[in-house]
C-alpha cells in the first residue's frame, strides 16, 4: 500500500535534482536534457522507496507532460512566426519607422515600453526575436550600448511573459494551478505593474546621457540602413498588419495557439 511522502524525502530529491542541474550545467557544460531526466529519475526512486505504484508514477509523468503541450506548441509556433515576420517585411518595418520616430534620449524607455506591450501579444520570446532584433539595428545605428539595449528589451518582454495570455509560461502556470488564465494574470498584475513602472523610470534617467552622442557617422549609417530597408522591403503602414491582429486576439480573448497561427498567416508579399 502506498504512503505518503513526507516533506523532507520529497525535498530531499529536489536539492538532488539541483545538485545534479547545477554539476552538469555548470562543471561540465553540457545540455540540460540528461540532468533533467536523471531528476525524473530520482523522484520515482522516492516515490517507489514510499510502495507508489509504477502505474501510479507513470500516469503522474503523463498527466505533467499533457499539462505542458500547449506550451510546447506555443513556442514551435512562435519559432516560425519570427522567421516569417521577418522575410514578410514585419520586423524591418519596425526597424524603419523606430529609426524615423525614435529620440537617442528616449530609446531606452522606448525600447521598454514598446516590447512590454508587444509581448502582450507575442509573449517574450516572440517580442525578443522579432521586435528586440528590431531595437538591437536600431541602437547599433544610433550608437548606443548594446549591453544597455538588451536589458531593456529582455525587461520588457518578460512582461509579457508574467502577463500575457499568449506566453507559454502564463499557460504552463496556469494549467498546473489549474486556475483560470486570466485569474492568473490578474493576480500577477498586482506585483508586476510597480516593478514595470520603477524600472521603466530606470531606464529613461540612464537613456538620457545619449541624446548628445549621435556623431556625422552615426547619422550616415542611419541614413544606409534606412535605404537598404526600402529597396529590399515594401514598407508601410500594412506591414504592422499581423502584429494589430495579434493585438485584437488579446482583446477578444482569443487563445494563445489560433492566435499566434492567424499572426503567423496574415502577412503580405515583398
């Protein structure tokens, strides 16, 4: 007959799935796949030590993993929404239009402002490969750090990843909880929104010092990219298509996976 595990046992095993993590990723470099299974591994062990069933455990592994498929498809179909906004022209339009409107002085605060709303809709690996690539050519045209303009582009996008119906995480969250989506989200909210304020005020103070560095060479390789975007792309306000239809899915509670498929299909030739 079964028992129950005690607290200390089942902690037992996760400070050995750690220990196992943290030996494997750090000492010896390699990829997290094997530790990971090898932590399976010690947890049956626990659970057999305590007269679980194998049926029992297997089920238990079925049940996680089924928990995790729709996050699994979110992120294989944000994989191919990066590529195909950036063959369609979404992606360098963004590029085009940030270098036209953006100030250097406020391109931090910009940054961060614009991927945090972004990944409502795309989540932060989605904002992070399709509108962060955007920021990361626009800093290297203006000159400005891109060690600075990475963090306010990542600060951004996990925005979306705590609050966004279309992140994986969000859902993941959720599943396990077994809580409502957005219940979840609105309880997140509560923490995240004065962290996204205070960093944002960061962030414009830092950006500030960069409105004066904008040299001859700066403005002639803006002036390149500019041209090089316009002859290879067709750029105009239709390119921002797919992202406004992604904008109206979040409105209309649409779920994460049409969603992100009818982003991925609505775009137009170049």
């Amino acid at each position: 007959m079964q028992k129950k595990i005690p607290f200390a046992a089942a902690l037992l095993g996760l400070i050995c799935t750690a220990a196992v993590l943290f030996f494997c990723l750090v000492k010896l470099s390699l990829s997290p796949q094997i530790p990971l299974l090898i932590g399976c591994g010690i947890a049956a062990v626990v659970a057999l030590l305590f007269r679980w069933p194998w049926g029992t455990i297997c089920r238990g592994m079925v049940d996680g993993i089924s928990q995790s498929l729709e996050a699994i498809l979110i992120l294989l179909l944000i994989g191919t929404l990066m590529g195909v906004w950036i063959i369609s022209g979404v992606v360098p339009a963004m590029i085009y239009y940030g270098l036209k409107l953006i100030s250097p002085r406020l391109f931090l605060s910009s940054a961060m402002l614009v991927c945090a709303i972004i990944s409502m809709a795309l989540g932060s690996w989605g904002t992070a490969g399709t509108v962060g690539l955007a920021f990361i050519g626009i800093a290297q045209a203006m000159g400005i750090p891109l060690p600075l303009t990475a963090g306010a582009i990542i600060s951004g996008s996990y925005v979306g990843d705590k609050l966004s119906p279309m992140a994986d995480s969000t859902n993941l969250a959720s599943a396990v909880a077994e809580i409502n989506i957005f219940d979840n989200i609105r309880n997140i909210f509560k923490v995240a929104f004065p962290m996204l304020v205070i960093t944002l005020g960061i962030y414009a103070v830092i950006g500030w010092q960069y409105g004066n560095q904008m040299t001859d060479s700066s403005l002639k390789q803006i002036s390149t990219v500019l041209t090089s975007l316009s002859q290879q792309f067709c750029l105009n306000i239709g390119s921002f298509l797919p992202l406004l239809i992604l904008l109206v899915c979040i409105v209309l509670k649409i779920p994460a996976i049409p969603s992100i498929f009818i982003g991925r299909l609505i775009v137009k030739s170049n």
